[in-house]
C-alpha cells in the first residue's frame, strides 16, 4: 500500500511526486521497497512501465533493468527519459514504441515524449535486486557487483550457485550478454555482462 506523503515505493526506486502548481514532477531515488497503490495518473503511467519489458531479457522490465532516468507529468503531457543498458542496442526504437502503446492504453489524450539519454550513463549496478533474481530464474546469471583489481569479473552458475564458472565467449545472444560454462553442474549459462563507470 502507498505510505503517506508523495512518494512511490517501486523495486529499486522511491519515486518522489512533487506537485508544482498542479504539476507533478516525479524524480527517481534508490530505495529497497515494493511497488503499491495506483491513485495518480504519475503512478499510472509508471505502473504501465513497469509492464514494458526488455525486448532481449523478456523477463524484467526496464524498471527493474534500471533504465528509467525520469518521468514527468503535466496535465496530459508525459515525458520519458530512459537510459539504454548498451550503446547501439537494437532494442531501443521496440521499447519505446512498448511505451508509447503502453500509455495509450491508459488514455488516447495522453501526449508522450519518450527519449534516450546518456547522461548519467546506465550500469549494471542500477539493475534492482528484483531484476537480479528474475535473471537468475530465467537463467541468466545477473551481472557481479564486485570487479576484481584488473576489471577481471566472475559470476556464480544460476542453476547451481557455483562460484565454479569459466567464460565461453564473451560475446552471447545479444550485446548486453556473455556466454559462460559451469564446471559443478556442467552446464553452460548467459550472465548479463557488467557494465560500470569505473571500467
């Protein structure tokens, strides 16, 4: 249920609504919490992006992927600022054409803006702690949290847990993917490659 006060609780993220004048504006901070009640069209409309998944992971949605930079409302005008996990994805013109269907459905007389932009750039360490576990359900082990002193990386088998894993190839179904192989279980597994700032 929604807490009192303007404030969203979704996956990673607490949205704050500030209403200015009869307008809201809906800023993205981190947060541990769940998603709640849908009173406002500002949490209707992120409700409805919470349902747009990832083209390439058809598990997760982009909210839980990280990629929601900014969401503002005004009277019926929506605007959308994503941040797009890889550059060059393929996916991008499908996930905003996902979102422009996805508030239409809401209402035909809502205008919306959505675009891509790569300031702060996304990383892997936005994916929210929900992402991470419906990666490994999926059987994609979610990218580590840790990197070793020379941007090494290792992830552990989603099927298995072990930390026993070698890298197949680097590059895997799609850009955003590798391709590793678990020496306890003996089966191969995608991980979702790391991406950071400090790389």
């Amino acid at each position: 249920m929604i807490s009192p006060g303007p404030f969203l609780l979704l996956g990673k993220y607490t949205i704050l609504i500030r209403p200015q004048a009869g307008k809201g504006r809906i800023t993205v901070k981190e947060s541990e919490q769940e998603i709640v009640n849908v009173d406002t069209l500002e949490q209707r409309v992120l409700k409805a992006l919470y349902f747009v998944k990832d083209p390439e992971i058809n598990t997760l949605s982009i909210i839980e992927l990280g990629m929601l930079e900014q969401l503002e409302v005004r009277d019926n005008k929506v605007k959308i600022r994503l941040l797009p996990t890889f550059m060059g994805c393929p996916a991008l013109d499908i996930i905003k054409n996902n979102i422009e269907k996805a508030i239409a459905e809401l209402s035909d007389q809502i205008e919306v803006d959505v675009q891509f932009i790569y300031h702060p750039p996304w990383t892997s360490a936005r994916v929210s702690e929900a992402g991470r576990q419906k990666l490994k359900e999926f059987g994609i082990a979610p990218p580590p949290k840790v990197f070793g002193a020379d941007g090494s990386w290792s992830v552990n088998c989603p099927y298995c847990d072990s930390e026993y894993t070698s890298m197949d190839n680097l590059f895997g179904p799609t850009a955003c993917r590798s391709i590793l192989y678990c020496k306890s279980c003996k089966n191969p597994f995608e991980a979702m490659k790391p991406v950071s700032t400090l790389m």
